[in-house]
C-alpha cells in the first residue's frame, strides 16, 4: 500500500473527513492571514480578534536547527519521502478524536486556539517539525528517563520542542537557555552550574534532569499539569496572582484571561506539538533520516583542558567536542576548581588516556590561564612612601578639608562658663534660632566646654 492510500485509511479509521484533499503546503506557508509569525490571531464570535503571541521555539529559523553538528552529520532528508508538500485537512472531529486517542496523563482538550497551533506546525513549520522528529532520536531517550526519575507524565518530553525546538543551544530573548530554556536564577536553584566558563543549562542529560525535578516541584504547588505547563513559561507566583483574579479557580482554562498572550499560547502548542509529534504522517510531514550516533562515555578531569589540545593530540574535531559538551562556554574543560566531566566519544576515550600528559602539555601558556608570569623588569620600580612622607601627606589632606570646610561657611566654637544661647547669638552676629537648627537644639540648654557650630 503506498503512503497517500495509508494516510486514506488512517483517516477513516480516526474519524469522518468532510475534506480530505491535496492542499498545497506553498499556499498555506504564504496563507493571507492578518498575523505575523511571532502572533496567532484567533477570531470571536462578537467580531472581536484576540492575539496570541506564540512561543519563541516556534519562531527558530530552520537553518539554524540543521547547521548543528549533530543535524549535519547524522541527519539527512528522506528524498523517498512522497507527498512532502501536501498537507491534508480534516473535519474538527477528527483533530478532537486524534487528541483523545493519546495515550496520555494529561488532558489534551481541542478549542480554537489549539487548533491555530496544529495549523502553524502542519503548515509553515513542517520542515521544522521533520528536523525536530529527527533529533528526537538523539534527545527523546534522554527526557524520558530524567522523567520517569521525578515520576513524570512522559507527554512532557514535548515540552523542549516549543521551548528550544530541540536545539541545546538556544538563548531566548531574555537569556533563557539551553534545551529546556532555563534562566539563570532557576537553573542555579536547580543545581546547575553556571559561570563565565561553563553553562550547565547547555547540558541535555544535568539539565533534563534539573527540569524534571522543577517540574515535579511545580506539581506539588499546583496539582494540575496544564497549570504546572503555564508556570514553567510564567513562574509560579504569576499563575497563583491569576489564579486569585479568577476567584480561586484552579483550572488553565478558567484563569485563561488573566494570563498575557505568550502564557495564553503556550498550553495550546504544547497541546500542538503532542498532536503533531504523533499525528506527522497523517500530514505528510517526513522526519529526517537518523544515523546511529557514534557510542560516547564520560571521563572525570581533574585539570584544565581545552578543546584545542583534545583536538591537536587525540585527533578529535572541535566540532565535535562542542557538540558532545555544549555546557564548555569557552571551549575549556574547567577540571582544576572540581573535578569536571568530559563526553568523548569510545574510540577516542584509549587515546585520550594513553596520550594524557601530552593533552594537558600541549600549547598550555598560550591555550590556558598561565600558572606563573614574569614581571616587566624595564619598568620603572615603585618605591613605597617613608614614613615622614606618608605623615606629610596625611597633614597636607587634612589642611585642604579644613580650608574646603572654610570655604563652605562651617565654623564651631567653644561653650564659655555663663554662656547662653543669645549671647554666643550675639557674639558671633547670627541668630538662636539659626543656632538651635544648625546645633538640633530643642531647648535652651548648653554646657560649657562643648563644641557648638555657629555657621
């Protein structure tokens, strides 16, 4: 049976299609809608529009995903692939019994907005949707079993697709980083590292695992999935700000309109990208080809590294160690602060050990922080003050802070026996009124010997 009659028989099979036809995927990525690609526009009974802004993993360019390392050595375009651009369109009630048919712990309910989501993925971002089926070979295995740790629905895997669409190292707009898009603050409180060398929220496996425990944390606050999914984008103490405008309700669904559009939007592509991540093949989405990766282990440094000396002795490319350990900002593996682990990988894992002393010699001055430097002998020598100089010096200070005190008008003088207010007034041509606010004097009372500032 050949693809288009399986992708018919699929379809009867989910449900009735009032319209099962060939619509041209350059149509619909050139589709004359009134949004951008950063807006959803979902339109109201009363003629009113609402935008949704959609999340940032959807507005990744495809040729950044496939310019990876792992996308352009194990990855390639499946040219057997018929039908790629055309994307057949179904009857509502087909998209509902699709979603119903899950199998998963969380609901997945379809509304409009929902469905403007499964539209984008099907549509204008199918090629990217087959890039991301691709590298879920390398990333899925991952976030299963970090979930399955912290007793998570495995549904949640998904949710790296509309934050980073599976590329380890997007930056968001705000910083946010990494697979699972963590921000600095989150991704410390979770026990990643994070300094100017190394970034742990890089990392797939330390960082799948730091979001799993976030998420099972999330769960104990909330109690519900959908909720859980909204405070990942909008942060805890936000949703429970919306959920007290709603009146105490605790149902995404209900506190939807105290929410801002992103948050609005990012339950319904969640929703989106389950759907899509199952449902590719009845919308002629063809996942790129997967090689089988190269075999990789770590190794535990306890010295510093860089890629360069790996490069040059093992014969490992830079590239690929980059790859293999995204987290290395600056390509230097930071053993010396704590011991630190390296992906390599097998073949070159007996190199490495037999070679090294010759890795961690190689170009070291010149690659890595240097241990010892000379002094610059031609410069003139500084000399530290004797101590009549530094005595001279002190004296000559204070004598310029009594003039500057001079010359801003402050004067005090000395409290004769007998004194009183009015007559030291008198004395120094001022008032006591003058004299009470520059001294802070309620009363009347002086005392003699003391200090008083007379301007």
């Amino acid at each position: 049976m050949n693809k288009r009659n399986t992708i018919l028989s699929l379809a009867i099979l989910f449900g009735n299609i009032t319209s099962l036809y060939a619509q041209d995927v350059n149509e619909t990525t050139t589709e004359t809608n009134n949004y951008d690609d950063e807006e959803i526009v979902i339109g109201k009974d009363n003629g009113d529009e609402e935008i949704i802004e959609v999340p940032e993993g959807m507005l990744l360019e495809l040729d950044s995903l496939v310019q990876q390392y792992n996308a352009k050595t194990y990855l390639m375009a499946d040219t057997s692939c018929q039908m790629r651009d055309v994307n057949p369109v179904y009857d509502v009630e087909v998209y509902k019994d699709r979603l119903k048919r899950l199998p998963t712990a969380m609901e997945m309910p379809w509304n409009d907005v929902v469905q403007k989501f499964i539209d984008r993925y099907s549509t204008r971002l199918r090629r990217s949707v087959g890039y991301m089926l691709g590298a879920s070979n390398f990333y899925m295995p991952i976030f299963e079993q970090a979930l399955e740790v912290y007793g998570i629905p495995l549904e949640l895997k998904y949710l790296p697709v509309i934050e980073s669409a599976l590329n380890p190292n997007a930056v968001s707009r705000v910083g946010a980083t990494g697979l699972w898009q963590f921000m600095v603050a989150t991704g410390k409180r979770y026990g990643l590292r994070i300094t100017t060398m190394i970034d742990e929220r890089r990392d797939p496996v330390k960082s799948s695992y730091a979001a799993a425990h976030y998420l099972s944390d999330l769960y104990k606050i909330f109690g519900d999935w959908n909720l859980v999914i909204a405070a990942y984008n909008y942060g805890p103490e936000n949703i429970n700000k919306a959920i007290r405008r709603a009146g105490g309700v605790r149902d995404y669904w209900q506190i939807y309109p105290y929410l801002p559009n992103e948050t609005r939007g990012y339950v319904p592509a969640f929703i989106a990208a389950n759907y899509i991540m199952n449902y590719y093949c009845e919308h002629n989405i063809c996942p790129m080809l997967t090689k089988l990766p190269v075999q990789t282990d770590t190794i535990m440094l306890y010295r510093d590294v860089h890629f360069e000396q790996l490069a040059h002795v093992v014969g490992i490319s830079k590239e690929q160690l980059r790859s293999l350990n995204p987290q290395y900002r600056r390509d230097v593996v930071t053993g010396y602060s704590e011991p630190t682990d390296l992906r390599l990988p097998i073949e070159y894992i007996n190199a490495f050990i037999e070679k090294e002393d010759s890795v961690y010699a190689y170009n070291a001055d010149q690659l890595l922080k240097r241990a010892e430097v000379a002094v610059n002998d031609d410069a003139p020598i500084y000399r530290a003050p004797t101590v009549a100089q530094r005595a001279a010096r002190q004296s000559a200070r204070a004598s310029r802070k009594a003039k500057a005190k001079r010359a801003r008008g402050g004067r005090n003088v000395t409290i004769r026996n007998g004194d009183t207010l009015s007559e030291i007034a008198k004395r120094n041509h001022t008032t006591v009124a003058k004299l009470k606010k520059l001294n802070k004097i309620s009363g009347s009372s002086i005392r003699a010997g003391k200090k008083i500032r007379v301007r």
